[in-house]
C-alpha cells in the first residue's frame, strides 16, 4: 500500500490542465453497449475507475484498446450481461451497465453495490423505473436480475430525488424502448448532457437536454458512436480550491467555466480573484495598492444537485474555510455520511463542529494548519486532506490514495507543476 507524502507552505503558481470528467466517461463507455460497432471516445481520463468499467465489460464480451486518451471500445460480441460483485463492490457505478444491457439483450445480472463510506446509496430508483418501462427485476442473492418478457415500453418515470447515475440508466434503457418515455424531476449535471449529445448522434431521440423533464421517443436501433468526454469540473474545482488554499494563484486550463456556476461564485464571496476565459479559470487574490491581500473570507455552501453546490466539491471547500478569517456554515443535503474528513482534519488542528449534516467551521487564517498523518476515507475526502496538506505547516502523510487514484488522473505530476512538494511512499 501507498501513501502520498505532501510537504506544505509552497503557494501554488502556473497553469495546470484538466482532464476528461470521471463522472461523465463512466456513463458514456456504458452506452458503447447500446450499439453493436466500434465506438470512439475522445478524452478519456486514465483512472482506476474508467479501468474497471473496462474489465467488467470486457468480462461481457466487449473489445476496447486506449491510444493516449482515447477509448476505442467495439460491443460487437456482447453476450455475457452479467456485472459480478468482485468488480461492482470496488465502484458503485458499474451499475451503469443495467440500462443499455437491458436495452440491448433484454436481460441483466447486476449486483447490487452494496454500502458506501458517504451513504447508503440504494438503487431503489434504477429498479422502479426500469419496472415502468416493463422489466421484471428479481432481487436474489445481492444480484437484480432483470428480464423483459415481452418488449420494452416507455412510460412516464418521475424521481423522488434527481437522481444522476438513475437518470442516466433510464435514459440508457428508453432509447431503445417502444414509444416514448418522460423522465420528471431528472437530474440535469453536465455529464448527462454529455450523455444525450453521445446518445443523439448515435441516432438516439432524447429532447429537453438541460431541463428536469426529458422525453425520449424510442427507435429501434443506434449506430456506433464517436464522442468527446467534457472536461471534469470537479478536478477543476479541487485544483482552483487547492492553489486558493495555498495562498497561490494559477489558472486550470481545458475546463469548462459554464459548468462550476455556484463554486466560482462562492470562492469571488470568499474574497478571492477570479477570471474566466472560455476554456480557463484563473485564481488568486487581489492586488491591494501593490499589496497582495491574501484573505480568504467565512462563506456558507449548502450542496444541492446541479446547478447548485456540488456535493463533490463539499468537503475541498471545507479545507479551504478551516484557513479561512471567519465563520462558516456548510450543509450536506446529498448523502448521510459525507463528513468523513472532518475527524482528520481535526488532527491538523482544524476547527469543525458537526450537527447532523451540518458543519460550523471556525476559520484560523492562512497557514493555520499542522502537518499529520491522516487517513483517506474516500475520493472526495481524500481530496480535500491533499489541500489541508498543501497549506499546512510541515509534513503530511496521507494514507488508503488507492481512493484518490479513483477520480484524479496524474495527481502528483500536475501538483509538481504548480511547484507542490508531493511524493509517494510505500507504506
Ligand atoms: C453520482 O452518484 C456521482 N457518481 C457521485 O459522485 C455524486 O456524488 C452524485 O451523483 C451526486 O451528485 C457518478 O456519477 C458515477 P445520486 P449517484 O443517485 O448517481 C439517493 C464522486 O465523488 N438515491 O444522484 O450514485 C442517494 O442515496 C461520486 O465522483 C436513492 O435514494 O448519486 C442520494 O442521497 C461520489 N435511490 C441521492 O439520491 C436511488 O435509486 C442522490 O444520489 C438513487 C439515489
């Protein structure tokens, strides 16, 4: 095992350049399995994740090679719909495959995730909303077994809570259905709209791209797709958020602005400098008669889904308010158990009192962090201990990365080239 060792205090500086979105690719290499054919995606990030969707469907049947950062990925001989729990228990998205598999062979043998560090995160919406467009689904053994006995008819599926990776199997599922299908209180991030434009070029009718509601008249077959992943604005948000914590200044290029409306905003409250180009967000502080003021003011977040605060960006944003001058407020309405962090930034001498899914951070100011050894808990915590670990004073050693390998791809290569001081150790 590894552990990531961060010494602190440098002010991060330059540019650092974003990759295809985790959260987007994952959704985008399951649709491959729509449409016999090769397929080409173009910006794919090199993660443990987008590896493991990899094996799994190569388990299926499923041909792919990468060059560089594209996915050539051809379904041609899918036949085995089965995803096991060997794979499935080490990413909760491989439930992705449900939707196009049933789509595709009428049948489908997922297991069911399982718990997770942030929450329960049942799948209880995937499942009703299959049953709507007439899929029988068995729950046996940890495993749905879906079968469609006759054929695939759309319906109207309403969701309790604006479910992402839901609305994204539905969608997977309808394309391919008789008649049309209306999905009401959809999820609306950037990455299902990366999935419609994909789905729509490969023949797909999907309308209300970007709304809550989406109407999808089905066809009976999709051609091979060749697509382009969208830049993942989370990674974007951690880098603008890990430079800011610093007390550095620097721009994330290859990103795309229009998707972080609510984190941009919170970071100009914070009292930071922040500039937009189309593709570029550079931070840092502002200019004070010839003097930097390097000040980062309280603000209060409260997640929300897109495009409200994003909960990914919940615990980074945290570190950051632990060096803030002030108070703040922050709110998790998303997930149950998403404050795994705050136990170890409590050993880095931060200050958070938690009630519920409320947490009131005292900020102690720039520099007021120690160096500790620290333990990842999950992708989004883990990331947020890197940033307490570059504004620290001294020495941090991070251990459990494997969850950081998840989600951020060259991690320690782009952190040196904003002249952070970061390695890797065995443990
Ligand atoms: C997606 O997870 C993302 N994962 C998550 O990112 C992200 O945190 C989450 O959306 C919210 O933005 C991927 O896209 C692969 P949800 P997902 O279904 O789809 C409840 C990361 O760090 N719910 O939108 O699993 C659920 O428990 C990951 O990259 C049900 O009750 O999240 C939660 O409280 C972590 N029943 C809420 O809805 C269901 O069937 C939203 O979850 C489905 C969800």
């Amino acid at each position: 095992m590894e552990k990531l060792v961060i010494e602190g205090g440098v002010p991060l500086k330059g540019n650092v350049r974003i990759s295809g979105a985790k959260n987007a690719a994952l959704p985008l290499m399951a649709a491959t399995l729509l449409a016999p054919g090769e397929h080409v995606l173009r910006n794919v990030p090199d993660l443990r994740d987008t590896r493991t969707l990899l094996r799994l469907m190569g388990n299926m049947g499923v041909k792919s090679r990468r060059e560089d950062d594209v996915l050539y990925i051809d379904s041609t001989n899918l036949e085995h719909a089965e995803a096991p729990y060997e794979l499935v228990k080490t990413m909760r998205a491989s439930v992705l495959v449900l939707g196009p598999l049933v789509a595709r062979l009428g049948r489908a043998r997922v297991s069911r995730p399982g718990g997770c560090a942030i929450g329960a995160r049942p799948i209880d919406f995937h499942i009703m909303g299959l049953e709507h467009l007439g899929v029988r689904c068995t729950l046996e053994d940890g495993y749905v077994d879906a079968v469609v006995d006759s054929e695939l008819t759309g319906n109207v599926v309403y969701f309790d809570i604006p479910s992402v990776t839901g609305t994204e199997n539905l969608l997977m599922a309808a394309v391919l259905a008789k008649g049309q299908t209306v999905l009401k209180n959809a999820a609306r991030e950037p990455e299902i709209e990366n999935l419609i434009d994909m789905l729509n070029s490969m023949g797909a009718k999907i309308s209300g791209r970007g709304s809550d509601k989406l109407i999808i008249d089905g066809v009976e077959s999709l051609t091979p797709a060749d697509a382009t992943i969208i830049p993942d604005r989370i990674e974007a948000g951690t880098y603008l958020i890990a430079i800011a914590a610093s007390g550095g200044c620097g721009t994330v290029t290859h990103c795309n602005p229009g998707h972080l409306p609510s984190l941009l905003e919170k970071l100009r409250h914070a009292g930071l400098l922040v500039t937009e180009t189309e593709d570029s967000i550079t931070i840092g502080f502002p200019d004070k008669e010839g003097d930097i003021e390097r000040h980062i003011s309280g603000v209060d977040i409260k997640t929300a889904p897109y495009p409200g605060y994003p909960t990914d960006l919940q615990a980074q944003f945290m570190a950051l308010m632990t060096l803030s001058g002030g108070n703040s407020v922050i709110k998790e309405t998303i997930f149950e158990n998403r404050f795994m962090h705050v136990a170890e930034l409590h050993r880095m001498g931060a200050q958070i009192k938690i009630d519920g899914r409320t947490a009131l951070v005292s900020g102690l100011g720039l520099n007021s962090l120690d160096g500790a050894q620290v333990m990842a808990t999950d992708l989004r915590a883990s990331s947020s201990l890197v940033i307490a670990g570059l504004a620290a004073r001294g020495r941090t050693e991070i251990s459990r990365i494997y969850h950081l390998e998840r989600g951020y791809e060259n991690l320690i290569e782009k952190l040196t080239g904003l002249g952070a001081r970061v390695w890797k150790e065995a443990e």
